[in-house]
C-alpha cells in the first residue's frame, strides 16, 4: 500500500496503530448524502475506505431513523431511497439495532456525562460494537474517555 493522503491517515491511523473500526455518527451519513458543501468531499474519501474494506463501519439503527425524518418530510422519496441503499447496501456497514445492552449503557453515559438520549445511544452503539473511534462533527462528545473521539474536517 502506498502512502496514506490526510484522509486517510485522520480516520484509519492513531499514532503507529492502524483503526480497524469506525462508528458513524448520523451526520455523517447526511454529509455525504446531501451534498454538504464543507464536508461532502471528505464523507465521500471515508465512506470509500469503507466500501473497499480498508476498515469496517457501525452506526445505530437511529442514523437511519433520523436521516430519514427531513426526506419523508419534505416529500423526497430519491432521497429516502439513496439512504435505504446506503444503510443497507453499503459493503462493510453495519446497522447496530438497539438492544437492551446498549440501553443500559446509553444510560450511564447519560446519566455521567448528562448527554442527550440519542447522542448516547450513539456512543453506547459505538462502544458496545467495540469500534476504535466514533465520527462525528459535534465536538461536545471530545469530552468523553469511553472511546475514541474523531471530528469530521
């Protein structure tokens, strides 16, 4: 394998140790899908590390559910399939149903770190699926020592 571009090297490197897997937050998935016009270029680079197996992916059954929300609201059934396929086609992605396990994490999370529900239903998804980072933009989750913390850009 040749060298890695910043991309790469942000999402798949920790120092000398190479990620294996990654948890998507929801905005990611929206990013990439929805053309964001800051983030757009770098979801494409990170969602092709995953189709072509560089690493592997997880995310809540919750991404789905919320990324689905403005599409269905909006009347945008293109979009709501362009979603459907990439949560349910997409090489190497798996959607992580919430399980009583994750529950109960999602709750110490919260209740530690006075998260809302659905950020810690995404960490706890996160943890529990023994991912080595969580991706995501929102910067009130660098806070946490539980795992990993990457910022998108």
């Amino acid at each position: 394998m040749g060298r890695m571009n910043s991309v790469e090297r942000h999402y798949l490197m920790r120092g000398a140790r190479r990620r294996q897997k990654l948890a998507l937050d929801t905005m990611c998935f929206i990013y990439l899908l929805e053309d964001h016009p800051v983030h757009a270029h770098e979801m494409e680079a990170l969602f092709g590390l995953v189709e072509t197996g560089r690493c592997s992916a997880v995310t809540s059954t919750l991404s789905r559910a919320e990324c689905l929300v403005l599409p269905y609201r909006h009347g945008r059934p293109d979009l709501v399939s362009a979603y459907v396929d990439l949560f349910d086609g997409l090489p190497n992605l798996t959607v992580v149903p919430i399980d009583t396990d994750v529950a109960d994490l999602s709750a110490r999370l919260r209740a530690q770190h006075r998260m809302r529900t659905p950020d810690a239903l995404q960490v706890a998804t996160a943890i529990s699926s023994g991912a080595d980072a969580f991706v995501t933009n929102d910067q009130g989750f660098l806070k946490l020592q539980e795992i990993e913390v990457l910022l998108v850009g």
